[in-house]
C-alpha cells in the first residue's frame, strides 16, 4: 500500500495502536493544556458555557496553532484579495454548477495571495492581528468552522485589557509550540508521508483550488488526530442516546469509479446499489443491515447538509473521513443538530487530490464497532 501522507496503520495490519496511542496522547495534551491555560479557560467558559472545558481546550489548541502557522501569511492578505477569495468561498457551497470554474479562480487566486509560506511566526499579539488571520482563514474556505469557533474567542479578547489579550495569545501560541514537539514524538510515526508529500508532490498543486488544503502541515494533522477523540468523547453521551445511526462514508473507499459505481441518492448521501461485492462500502452496507445502522456515501464534504430534509431529533451520525477533514467535519455535524463520532480513514487516497488514479481506501472495523457498540468478536 502506498503511504501518500498518513497511515494508521504504520506497517502493522491494522491501526488499533494508532488508537490506543491518540486515546494517551489526548489525556497528555488535556492536563497539559489545564496547566497551562487553566485559568484562561475558566473565565472564557464562563462567559461562554455552551460548550464542555475540553472542546473548548481544542479551540484554544486550534487557535495557538493556526496563529503559530499562518500569522504571517494573514498579514500580507489585502482587503481586496480577502473579500474576493471569501465570496468565492461562499459561492462554492452555494452554486454547485458553477463549482468547476470557481475552483478554476480559487485555485489561481489562492496561489497568489493565500499559499503559505514556510516561516511561521508569532505575529503581534493583539485583537487586530486576530482579526487578520480570521480574514485570511475565512478567505480560503477551507477553515468555515475553525473561523467560527475562534470568533467568540476574539469578542471575549476584545473585551480585555491589550496587555491581557497579549498574554492570553501567547499563552495559545506556546500551547501550540509544545503541542507540536510533543505531537511528533507521540504520533510522528503514523504522519512519516506528510513531509515528502510537502517537498516532492505538493508544488503540483499549485494554482488548483486545493493548494491550501493538501499543504496542511504535519502538526496539523495531530491536531485532528487528537481533536477526533475530544469531540467522541465530547458528544458520546448525545450519540448513544439517538435511536437511529448512520455511517457517512466518502466516496474514495468505493471500489469502483463514479462513473461505474451504481450508488443512487437517498436523503443523506447516496445508497450503495452493491455492484460489487468487494467494495468497502458494500461490506459496511451489509454490516449495517445485519446490526441496524444506515450506510450512506458522501461523494464530498460540501454535499453533508444534514439529512436531506427529513427530520433529524433520531438521528446520530458516524463521519469517516480523512485526517484532514475531521476536526471541522465535527463541528458542522455540531451545528447541524447531529451528535456525531468519528473513524478515521487508515490512509488517504481520494483521486481529488491525492493520487491520480484513486487508492480505494479503508478503515479499521473494529474501531467502528466499538464506536457503535456492537460485538467486536
């Protein structure tokens, strides 16, 4: 198999220590960031008690680390540029047709004014360069939910004093720094293809509309690591307690290609028509019948709306996606009202933008029974 960016797996037959070893290195970050930030993230929850200590120790994390990445890129973006790459964003999600030719300027736009850069730096500490580095996360269109998570987060720094939001910021960022160090010793193995990707295949995407997406940096894809088991454990007890579950899968674990797949819509997502016996999804499919759980694909991440219009109070969802997507996946799911755990896929290879062909990819079954409660045996 080939290791494109990330395996689960790491040369072993299944990825059931990846999950061990992202389930130690939560609880490591957790008292870590208590250390750290505790009462930062007391005086923040309190003003902002919506969501559990933990998911709010993610955005914090989210936040540390996007300004350790892009700070310096955000300043650079011009008003102009911004608002234009933002409307593009906008019109992506909401114009299905017109897709291939905003892409098309998506993809030249964001070389020009969004492709990062490799010097990472702190930037100033204050609610103004906040406001710039939300601005150019807005203006790629690939961090919707991160932006929305974190604006709450500037209005509570607007409100203090500037020499204690500048404290607070650097406290963020220096949770980002140790985060980073000690991510790579707990979970570098499994994100070994990151780098290589980055210096020999990555500058092929320059001038497409995922230049920003596919060069996400090897602390990034931690950070969504240890994200997925904050937000399972996070929303498990809504999970559980919804009767009906379905498993949204994306369309690169198909065997076939779109055009000889025979999946047709239904509601959330399409329906396997099993054309073929050997396609992971098919097999999920028949699992699903056997233990009570829909199956539906997702062919990409902007058609998850919900359920297609029918009502969801009964309904939890298990999102399998790559790495990259599923920090922000588990905040749309959030936001659309449907309690949701995650399976990471063991190795991406969707043909949009990590192999030309397509790597059918797969996950580990045991992990999707137990977040299922179902006989692993």
């Amino acid at each position: 198999m080939e290791i494109i960016t990330y395996s689960l797996r790491a040369g072993a037959q299944n990825s059931d220590q990846y999950y061990a070893d992202a389930a130690a290195f939560t609880d490591e970050f957790l008292t870590q960031c208590e250390e750290l930030a505790g009462p930062l993230l007391g005086d923040f929850q309190r003003a902002n008690p919506s969501l559990s200590r933990e998911e709010r120790m993610l955005e914090l994390l989210s936040l540390g680390t996007l300004w350790h990445i892009y700070s310096d890129d955000a300043t650079e973006l011009g008003t102009l540029p911004a608002a234009v790459l933002a409307r593009l964003a906008a019109w992506r999600q909401e114009c299905k047709a017109l897709k291939p030719t905003i892409d098309w300027a998506r993809g030249i736009l964001a070389t020009l004014f969004l492709e990062p850069e490799d010097d990472p730096m702190a930037g100033w500490f204050t609610v103004e360069y906040l406001d710039k580095l939300l601005d150019w996360l807005a203006a790629t269109g690939e961090f919707r939910q991160e932006v929305a998570h974190l604006r709450p987060w500037r209005d509570f720094f607007a409100a203090l004093p500037p020499a204690e939001t500048a404290d607070h910021l650097i406290t963020a960022v220096a949770l980002a720094i140790w985060f980073e160090d000690r991510s790579l010793e707990a979970l570098g193995g499994y994100t070994e293809g990151v780098d290589r990707f980055l210096s020999e295949e990555y500058p092929c995407h320059r001038w497409r509309e995922d230049v920003i997406f596919t060069g996400r940096k090897r602390v990034e894809y931690h950070l969504n690591m240890v994200g997925a088991e904050i937000m399972n454990r996070a929303f498990r007890a809504d999970f559980v307690a919804r009767p009906r579950k379905v498993v949204l899968v994306p369309a690169c674990m198909r065997a076939l290609p779109e055009a000889d797949c025979k999946a047709e819509p239904s509601g959330m997502g399409l329906s396997c028509g099993a054309c073929e016996p050997r396609c992971r999804v098919h097999q999920l499919t028949k699992l699903g019948e056997k233990y009570g759980f829909g199956v539906r694909i997702l062919p990409h991440e902007s058609d998850f709306s919900g359920s297609g219009g029918t009502a969801t109070s009964d309904i939890a969802i298990v999102g399998v996606a790559c790495v990259t997507n599923l920090v922000a996946g588990g905040w749309k799911a959030q936001a659309l009202g449907l309690p949701a755990q995650c399976v990471l896929l063991d190795y991406a290879g969707c043909r949009n933008h990590w192999d030309d062909e397509g790597i059918p990819t797969e996950i580990n079954i045991g992990q999707l029974k137990r977040v299922l409660a179902l006989p692993t045996a």
